[in-house]
C-alpha cells in the first residue's frame, strides 16, 4: 500500500498530524502543570482561611486541611509579615523552589519536562499570588510524585487523543484523495492502455471529463497527443501502401525501360541524321527513367542492416571506388587524385564505406561530365585519438541552389542532373549507422567538397567541423 498515491498520502497524514500535536503537546502539558500547582495554592489559602478566622486549630482539624490541599505546610505573607499558617512534618528536603508568579513559557515548559522525567516523589516548594487579594504570596511545600503522575496520565490521554483525530482525518483525506485525485487518475491511465491495444481506432480516443483542472488539462494534453498520433498513423498507413504501389508500378516501369534501352543500342547505328541526332537524348532520357527506378525501388526496401564493423586498409576501398569510376569515365579529360595513407585501417562496414565513397565519385564525375569540361576528383584522408576524417572534392560546376536546400532530403532533386536524389540520402544514413555524419563542407563554381566522419570510440558525437 506504501508504494500507491493514496497509501503514501495516508502515511504522511499520519506523521504530519502527529508532528503538529508534538508542538501542541509540550505547551499543553506545561500549562497543565501550571493549573495544577496553581489549584493546590488555591486549596492551601482556602485551609488557611479557618486559621485566620479562629486564631486556634486542633492538630486533627490541621492535618485534614492539609490533606485535603495536598500539602505539608503552608506560608502566608500578609502585610510584609510572612506568617507559618498551616504545617506538618516533612518527610525529606526539599530539592526545588518553582515561583509561579512571574515564570515565562521558555521556563514553565523547562520546568514541565524536568517534572516529567524526575523519577520519584521529591519535596518541592511553589510560590504564588494568593488569589482575591488575600495576600502578598502563599507558599506550600509539596510532593512531586502525583503531579508527575497527573502529567503523564494528562500526556497518554492527549497522544491517545491527537491520534484518533490523526487517524480520523488521515482516513477522511485518504477518501477524498482517492475520490478526487487517483480515481482520475487511474482513469487517464486506463484510457491510455486502452488506446494503446489500437491506436488506429478513433473510438479509443479519451473524451475529459475530470472535474480537477490539473487532470482536465492532462486529459486534453492526452486527447491532443491521441488525435494527432491517430492521424499519423493513418497517414503512415496510407504513405504505406501509396509506396508499396509506387514500389511495383517503379519495378514494371523498369523491365519495359531496359527492353526499350535495348531498342534505343540498336537506334544509335542507324545512318540517318535525324536519328543520330534524336537518339542520344532518348538514350539519356530512358537511362536516367531506368536509374530513377531503381533508386526507388531501393529506397523502397527494408531499411540498411546494421553496419558489420571490421578493420581493414582504407586504400584499398578507395583504389576500388576510382578504378570503377576511370572505366565509367572511359577516355573522358577527368583526372583521380587519392592521398591516403598506406597505413591507415578504418573500423566500418567496408560494403557500406565502399557504397558512400563511390556514390559521392559517381556524383562527382557525373557533374565534370555534363560542363564537358576537364576535371579532377580528389580523395583525401587523415585521422586524430578520436576520428577518421575523408574529404571527396571535386572541380565541377558546384551543387544546384534546390540540391543545397535539400540535400539529404529523398526526390528532392538529385547532386546531379537528372537524379532522384536518392543516393545521398542512402549515403547519409548509412554513415550515421556508424555513429557518424556525412556533411558538405562547401560548393560553388570553383567546386564541391564532402567530409565523412567516423568515430574510433563506439560511443561519441562527432561534429562535422574540421
């Protein structure tokens, strides 16, 4: 019970009413003493009025007012005189003197405690204003024992008290906070695992109904949180099945594309000039058509596995990206500069390093290519205790002011002309897969350049400055 809202409320209510009745116990008990030895000067002067009344007393007479008082003796001080009114035989010294009359709270409370733990039945002497003017003071000399008696049995009823009220109004509290509190809030919760079973089922969607303004505003927060999810899901759903149609429309336009590519090989020998002319453009035109749709069939796939992470020679990699990309060059002016260290072994997917590097190439020589211009492409490579950095540049024409704005964004418009801007966005991901980040460190006619970034710990941010 400890562990729920209303247990721990209830709990605490006990301990705090029982702390406040603490504070109210020690001042209660103080002024009970001080009542109670008040009222034993009271009876002493009313015993010692027979004496002023009659000059003369039996001992009997004597040793009954005495009794009945609850004292030994009894002074009064009348006109400066101090007169023995009433006395008897003390049985022990007398071990403290407590002066009523002009006592303050730090001092009655000291005196009640001391009274409380002093075990025994010791001999005390008070002082007082005899009341009604019937003196200048009284004084009696008493036993201790029953008013320490009196003390502790006024403190067991005043505790046996303070917790029947404590439980009482622990109880009374621990309804109300279970009426008015849990109960709507274990109604949120419901609503929420409720949801949970079928998020997509717009009847599941909480309605508020709290009459508490902190649980009303949650319930709205959450009916807010609800819709939007609903909605999501369902656009998801709809975006779901739009792709899978987008992915098999992509798959039947790409096996009557390369049956026409294969049409438009045979089109290009032909001798006449209206032909030879058109036919390079058909060409381009279906072979970008046929890369769009790989592109989005690849895209369209399960997402990248998780990187398989292995050492190996970073140069070697990097000779492969460039001897793929000279024979795609064929006897196109582009020139391949590589700087990497003979050394230097990478911790990655070499699969997927092999995919990134050769994507931005690709990229790159694709941009020289279409200025029919003369290029080169660099790749260069060096690492610190914390990170392997590789920088691709280029001297082409530099990105497209679309392609800058939505670089790694999909069918945003490609690096190059005519592509889908796919390969970026595949590059990009599978560098974050390892922990790293792919950037575009800068572009403009003078040329483009992209670091890649992979961390050495398995577990750091890398930042793309250099």
């Amino acid at each position: 019970m400890f562990k729920t809202l209303s247990g721990r409320f209830l709990f605490l209510t006990v301990i705090f009413v029982l702390l406040a009745e603490v504070f109210i116990f020690v001042p209660s008990v103080a002024r009970y003493r001080q009542d109670y030895l008040s009222l034993r000067l009271e009876r002493a002067q009313i015993a010692s009025l027979a004496l002023l009344a009659d000059g003369m007393i039996s001992d009997s007479l004597e040793k009954e007012l005495l009794d009945n008082a609850g004292v030994f003796n009894v002074v009064l001080r009348r006109d400066e005189v101090r007169e023995l009114a009433l006395s008897s035989p003390i049985p022990s010294p007398i071990v403290a003197t407590y002066d009523l009359r002009d006592d303050g709270a730090v001092t009655l409370i000291s005196d009640a405690l001391s009274a409380m733990f002093t075990k025994g039945n010791p001999i005390i002497r008070v002082i007082g204003n005899p009341v009604q003017d019937g003196g200048l003071l009284i004084e009696v000399t008493m036993e201790q024992g029953p008013l320490r008696q009196a003390m502790l049995e006024y403190g067991l009823n005043v505790f046996i008290l303070s917790a029947a009220i404590s439980i009482i109004t622990a109880m009374l509290l621990f309804v109300a906070v279970r009426t008015f509190l849990v109960a709507p809030i274990k109604g949120v919760v419901r609503a929420m695992s409720v949801y949970a079973e079928a998020p997509d089922d717009a009847r599941r969607i909480i309605n508020p109904t709290a009459s508490v303004a902190e649980i009303r505003e949650a319930e709205d927060a959450l009916r807010s949180m609800q819709t939007q999810l609903t909605s999501a899901l369902k656009q998801r759903e709809r975006l779901a099945q739009l792709g899978e149609g987008v992915a098999k429309v992509s798959h039947d336009l790409r096996n009557i594309l390369t049956s026409a590519q294969l049409f438009t090989d045979r089109i290009e020998v032909s001798t006449d000039p209206v032909v030879q002319r058109l036919a390079p453009k058909l060409v381009n035109s279906i072979t970008r058509a046929v890369h769009l749709c790989e592109n989005t069939l690849a895209f369209g796939r399960a997402s990248e596995p998780p990187p398989n992470l292995t050492r190996f020679a970073l140069a070697e990699i990097v000779s492969d990206v460039i001897d793929s990309e000279r024979l795609s060059a064929g006897d196109y002016d582009i020139s391949f500069a590589e700087d990497i260290p003979a050394s230097m072994t990478v911790r990655a997917d070499s699969e997927q390093l092999y995919r990134v590097i050769g994507n931005l190439v690709r990229n790159a020589r694709q941009a020289i290519m279409n200025t029919g211009d003369s290029g080169e492409i660099s790749i260069q490579a060096s690492e610190d205790e914390n990170r392997w950095r590789i920088v691709v540049a280029d001297t082409g024409p530099g990105l497209p002011m679309r392609a800058k704005e939505h670089l790694f964004q999909a069918f945003h418009g490609g690096a190059s002309k005519g592509g889908s801007g796919l390969g970026l966005v595949i590059a990009s991901e599978l560098i974050r897969g390892h922990g790293g980040q792919l950037g575009l460190l800068s572009t403009g006619p003078e040329g483009t350049t992209f670091e890649i970034i992979l961390p050495k710990s398995d577990f750091q941010i890398i930042s793309t400055e250099s």
